[in-house]
C-alpha cells in the first residue's frame, strides 16, 4: 500500500456503509417502476437507465478500488467527488424519482409527502442560493481546512463528508432543473444568475487548490486534482445548463398566433 | 405589422444573442488554443493576484452560460422568424473584442492571471493581442450601429 501520511486504509465495513443506500435506492426504484406500470402506462426505460447510471457511479466512489485508491490518491479522490457531487445526482434527477414515487403510493401516502414537499425545511433546501452555499461552501471547508484530513482518518467524518457531498450536489441539482413536481419556484433568471455564481466558486476553489494543495496532499497530485476538478465540473455543468435554458426556451415559446 | 419600436427590441435582442455568443467563442479560442494546443497561457501563474483568481472564476463561468445561452437566444429569434445576420455578425464581433480587450489588459496585466505567451518579447504579444481586440470591436459597433440605426427608422 503506497499509505502516506499514516492514513489508515478505508474499511470494507466503511464502504458499504456508504453504499448501501445507493443500493436500496436502485431496488426500491425497480420495484416502484414494476408496481406503477401495472395501474399506469409505462415509466420509460431511458428514465430507469438514468438511475441505474447514477447509482452506478455513486456506488463505485464509495465501494470497491476506486474508493481504495481515493483515499490514498488525491486525483482519483477528485473524480470520485465529480462522480459523487455532480454526475450521479444529475444523473438520478433526470429520473425523476419524486414523480415516480408518488404515482405509485396509494394517494392517502402521497399527500404526506407532497405536504412535505410543501413544508418551509423542503423550500428551504430548494432555494438555489442556500443549496449553492451548502454545495460550494461545503467544499471550501474540505479542501481548506483540515477536514480533509479528518474526514481519512475518521470512519464518522469520512461517512458524513460523502453523504453531504451527495445530497449537497441532488438539492442543488433540483434547485437549478425543474423535473420532479416543485412547490417552491424561482424564475429561470434568478436560477441562471446563482448557478454562475457556483459555478465560478467552484472554479476558484479548483484554481485556489492548485496553488495552495490541501494537508497531506503533494504539489504534485494537488495540480493535478485541481485541473481534473476545473474541467470536470465545467463538463458535467454544461449538461445541467442545457437542460436549464432548453426549459427556459420551451417555457418562452411565442403563443402560434401571436406573430 | 411590427411597429418601430417591436423591431428596436429586436434588433437589441439580436445584438445581445450575438454578444453572449461571441464571448464563449472568445472563451473557448481561449482555452482549445492558447492553453491546450499552444500551451502559452498556463492554468496558473504564481505572480496572480487574488482577485485575478475571482475574475478568472466569474469569466470562465460566465462564458460557459454564454455560449449555450447564446445559441438558445439565437434558436428563439429563428423561431420568431426575426433573425438578421448583419447585427448578430456585428454582436459576435463585440463580444469576441470585448472579452479580448479584458483579458489583454485587465486579466493578464492588472490581475497577472497568465502571461499571453512566457517569452522575452511579451510587449510584441500583447500589443497584436489588444490591437486586434479594438479592431474587432469598431468592426463590431459599425456593424451593430447601422443596422439599429436602420431599425430605429
């Protein structure tokens, strides 16, 4: 094992901590998608495609070599935060999950829940700006502070830290795309404004980890780190641009007899 | 029949599609050219100053939304049926020489986010760099001017 800095290899234990959820996420999706399709018409493939993709890559981050070696690697530690934080949660969206869950609950069930989509928490954790603080802010206290450290030398902090970096990335995902049914609206320019705004905080955290690498990462892997992290969320932030103009653009279509 | 006005908001709409366009055009010349293929601007100089950092992480994004918003832009005024090439050509002008300009000055010589090119004879560089940025942008203004003058009647 090439352990530096006596961090203490990531238990198997860990791993499936981490890992299971995002396997109960795919049964419980396969079984909601069988049960709904007997009542209603059928939940498009592409969309269960979507959730296998995104649970897939989250599960591989947190379970098997590619999470060994993050532990001990910190480029391959930054590809699985862009898998983790932004790739899968953009990937599970696209399934649309909430949809699907409440077409298959009987309708006393999915009127608890759609109450607590209506509550102030759920408003909350949709709001862009908060969702992008939780997001961005929550990876300028990792990489900057020794939390980095922590968080590989402690089975809680490692735990908590991939938990948040996945739901930090799947509030701000839902707070930016509309997909699932969305009680607390904002208008496409106030979404587009707080997105550049993450965006660029994501780009200065990547460039701010380049030069200054986190405790107990080298020069050396912190650069590389740092390109893969700038790049990466560049490409996976386009897909999520797209789908937030081309609704913007469909939202803006001139009425057929207005010209 | 559109009235003076109507086609006014148009043209500026037209403009503005071609000026957000135009700044990712800029951004990705950039970044395919000057930092992957030439390898003259670097990812990071250690003489950036702080807020080079900052306005290096705003531009980038901001180019990004651009580009893709531009090009949605651009689809809209198709499917109104309102596109003119002459102010969007204009528009993409504008925003290739503004962004030009920003970078040559602002970014690379107040921020020193990057150097054009890490050689002796920078001046060389930077003068073709913000020289050809003006002349984008009066051929830019030329463009965009005429025809909102021609809209405005």
């Amino acid at each position: 094992m090439e352990n530096h800095h006596h961090i203490p290899a990531v238990s198997l234990f860990n791993q499936l901590i981490l890992a299971l959820p995002f396997i109960l996420g795919v049964v419980l999706y396969v079984i909601c998608v069988v049960y709904s399709n007997r009542t209603y018409k059928k939940w498009p493939i592409s969309r269960l495609l979507f959730w296998f993709g995104g649970c897939f890559l989250a599960i591989i981050t947190v379970l098997g070599p590619l999470a060994v070696r993050a532990h001990v690697h910190f480029p391959t530690h930054m590809i699985g935060h862009l898998f983790l934080g932004m790739l899968a949660p953009l990937l599970m969206v696209v399934a649309m999950p909430m949809t699907l869950l409440l077409r298959t609950l009987p309708v006393r069930y999915a009127r608890l829940i759609t109450k607590v989509l209506r509550s102030k928490i759920i408003g909350h954790l949709t709001n862009p700006i908060i969702t992008g603080i939780l997001n961005v802010g929550g990876l300028w206290i990792i990489y900057t502070t020794n939390l980095y450290i922590l968080m590989h030398e402690n089975i809680l902090f490692h735990v908590v830290v991939h938990l948040h970096v996945f739901l930090a990335g799947y509030f701000f995902t839902i707070s930016i795309i509309y997909l699932d049914p969305t009680i607390h609206r904002y208008s496409f320019a106030f979404r587009t404004i707080v997105f550049i705004l993450a965006l660029a905080g994501h780009g200065i955290l990547s460039k701010y980890i380049y030069a200054n690498p986190p405790n107990g990462v080298n020069g050396y892997e912190a650069e590389v780190g740092a390109m893969i992290m700038y790049y990466g969320g560049d490409l996976v932030d386009v897909i999520l641009i797209v789908i937030l103009f081309y609704q913007w653009y469909k939202a803006t279509a001139p009425k057929p007899n207005a010209i | 029949m559109a009235t003076n006005n109507v086609v006014k908001k148009y043209t500026s709409r037209i403009i503005w599609s071609g000026i957000l366009f135009g700044i990712g055009i800029a951004a990705f010349i950039d970044e395919t050219v000057f930092h992957q293929l030439l390898h003259w601007h670097h990812f990071y100089d250690k003489s950036t100053k702080e807020i080079g950092l900052v306005s290096d992480g705003f531009f980038h994004a901001f180019s990004w939304f651009a580009t893709i918003g531009g090009l949605f832009l651009f689809a809209d005024l198709r499917r109104r049926q309102i596109l003119q090439f002459k102010p969007w050509f204009g528009g993409i002008f504008l925003g290739i020489g503004m962004f030009q300009l920003y970078d040559g000055t602002i970014q690379h010589k107040l921020m020193r986010i990057h150097q054009i090119r890490y050689v002796e004879n920078i001046l060389m560089y930077d003068l073709i760099w913000n020289i050809i940025a003006v002349v984008l942008i009066i051929l830019g203004l030329f463009l965009t001017v005429r025809s909102r003058n021609k809209a405005g009647g």
